[in-house]
C-alpha cells in the first residue's frame, strides 16, 4: 500500500503543545518539565521534521510507564573545573537534562568564555538544533554531540555496533536567524525506506548493506539488513569520534550499550556534550554579526545551478517552515494524530484537538 501525503492534520501548534504536557503530566513528569519535552517535539514538526516530532511521544510514554526513563528528573553533578562539568542525569528525561547542560554551558561561557558540560545516563533529547539555536540566541556558538543505538557498521563490517549519533552547531546568524547545522551521520533516514517498501519501489543502492554485507536495491532486505553512513567511510568515521565525545568522554554507555527511544524498557545510557563558546568574549557581537551577514549574504549570492531558485544556508529553511507553520499549523500525518488521541485515553487526558481549518479531528 502507498502512502497518501493528503492523510494529514493541520493543527495549531500551541494546542499541539498542551495536549503533550498534559499527557506527559498525567505520566509523572513535573509541568516544567512536561512543557519543555513538548514544546521540543512540536517545534521539530514545525521545522518539518516530523521524525523527530509528537510521533515520538508514544514512545516515551512507553518508557516513562516501564520505569527505564525516569519522570521525575535528579541530576547529580559529579565534576566541576569552573569552565567544565560533568552530570549524572541518573536515567531523567533527555531534554530536562540538556537544557540543564546547554544553559550551564552558557553560563559558564559567560565567565570564562567557553564552557563545556558533559552528560551522562541521559535520554533522547529530541532535535539537536533545538538545544544550539538556545545558545545560539544567548550569544554563543553553541555545539551539541549525542551517542544512539546502533544503526550502522565499522567500515567494512556486516554487524551494526555504530550509532547515527547526530550533532550540531548554532551560530547567531546577523540580520538572518540563526545559522544551525542538525545532522546525523547515517546516508539517509529509515522512514525513506519503510516509504519505499509500501510503495514496492527499490532504493538506491548506497542506502543500506543486506545482513550479508551486500549492496541492495531491496528494501525489505535494507530494514533487515544496515543502514549506511553518509559520505561512506567519512561518515563512519564522524559517528565514531562522536560516540567518543558523547559516550566514552563523557563516561556513560557508547556503541552497543545504548538503548533507542523507540525501545520501551532498559536505561538509554546516551550521553551528551554541550560545549558553549561567548562570542562577544572571542571577537566582539557586532563584529561577529556583520562578518556572519558577510558571509550568509556571499553564500547566497553565488550563480545557481539550472532549476534552483535559490541557495539556502544552513537553518534557513527551517526557520521559515516555522514561521510558516506557526501560520498555518503543524502538520501531523494520520497515524501520529490517531496514536495521540489513543495515548491521551490512555492517561486520561481529553483530546482537544481539531484540524486548523477548524474541523473536529
């Protein structure tokens, strides 16, 4: 069965965002707390990356209900250097920690120019440029590194012990918004093939190896098989670094060792690194903003290749599919909108929600 892009909700952001606090209060987690961990998801739908929006919302439930991410979140900081420190988040929610992480980060920005917090026994956060535009938007440079559960193999191996392991870079952007760098390191997302087996199409043949190690246009055998990284062996070898800088560094799990959110039960054992550089302290925020115009501006400018309307730097088109959405609502594909109503019930959370247009949904 293919899919059907018209499947869809139009629904407005704020209420999207209440819907999942109330949820996410009903299951334990204080209403700060709630607020935030919503606010993330939702924000991810309005920048159109649904993959990391409200449909991942169930699947915290899952984990908040089984006891394997706690409700209630109680670091512990177990090293402090003055521009450094290290916190235990003890399995609280990913985004409660790394707000803890970025904001401290900036803070000690602030005194000593940079500042760098590690994580340990951490969460799914959500979207990286979530936590950078932050300290993008307090005068930073922000960088952000998280470890996840294997998708890939080594180089030349048949077996997934390397996660996507995404990362990201926030600058002020001048005059534009924020200039945000949101990658992971795999070739291409999962739900491109899941997309492509409904509609019995095959992939490309540098998406993913079969179980035997083997290039395949298959896409049932690429589900079964591992996904590749981008840039082959580069971006191995970046996912590698990055597990160094989020796992091992940081003293929590790396490699085989975490556990995905889409997993119900047993600790993540993610790790972050939130490294903040003052940008004032470094060069001097009016000098920053008109070399980054510079830049941006040069970068646009360049004669395009035929049939591009227009070079975008990096966060540029996020920013106005937010600005944009916040207009015209949030778009949540059926499946999302159906498995929210079904986990409002669930906790006893009435489901509010209606289409943009203002049908009941």
């Amino acid at each position: 069965m293919s899919e059907n892009p018209a499947s869809s909700h139009r629904v407005d952001a704020d209420a999207l965002s209440s819907l999942g606090a109330r949820i996410l209060i009903a299951l334990g987690v204080p209403e700060d707390d709630a607020v935030l961990v919503s606010d993330s998801l939702v924000t991810a739908d309005l920048w159109g990356h649904a993959s990391h929006g409200m449909l991942r919302l169930p699947w915290y439930a899952a984990r908040l209900r089984s006891g394997a991410m706690r409700a209630v979140t109680r670091p512990s900081t177990v090293v402090d250097t003055g521009a450094l420190a290290v916190i235990d988040g003890h399995d609280g929610i990913g985004q409660v920690l790394t707000k803890l992480a970025c904001d401290d980060a900036v803070r000690r920005a602030g005194e000593h120019g940079v500042g760098v917090v590690a994580v340990r026994n951490s969460n799914h956060f959500g979207t990286a440029a979530y936590w950078t535009r932050r300290m993008a938007d307090a005068g930073c440079v922000g960088i952000l590194t998280t470890n996840s559960s294997p998708a890939m193999a080594p180089w030349g191996g048949k077996e997934k012990t390397v996660g996507a392991n995404p990362w990201s870079i926030a600058t002020p952007g001048g005059s534009h918004p924020p200039v945000i760098l949101d990658i992971a390191n795999t070739n291409v997302a999962r739900g491109k093939i899941y997309s492509a087996l409904e509609k019995g199409q095959p992939i490309p043949p540098d998406w993913a190896i079969d179980r035997n190690g083997a290039a395949t246009t298959d896409p049932r055998a690429a589900l079964d098989g591992i996904m590749l990284p981008v840039g082959g062996h580069k971006g191995y070898g970046i996912s590698f670094m990055m597990d160094i800088l989020s796992g091992v560094l940081t003293g929590s799990s790396f490699a085989t060792g975490v556990v995905g959110p889409y997993v119900p039960e047993g600790p993540s054992g993610c790790g972050q690194l939130a490294i903040a550089l003052k940008i004032d302290t470094m060069l001097g925020d009016r000098a920053f903003a008109e070399r980054i115009d510079d830049l941006i501006d040069a970068t646009k400018a360049v004669p395009r290749a035929e049939g591009v309307a227009e070079i975008f730097y990096p966060g540029e088109i996020e920013a106005r599919a937010e600005a944009a959405n916040r207009q015209a609502g949030a778009s949540l594909p059926d499946k999302t909108f159906e498995d929210l109503r079904a986990l409002a019930a669930g906790c006893g959370v009435p489901f509010t929600l209606t289409d943009h247009a203002g049908s009941a949904g």
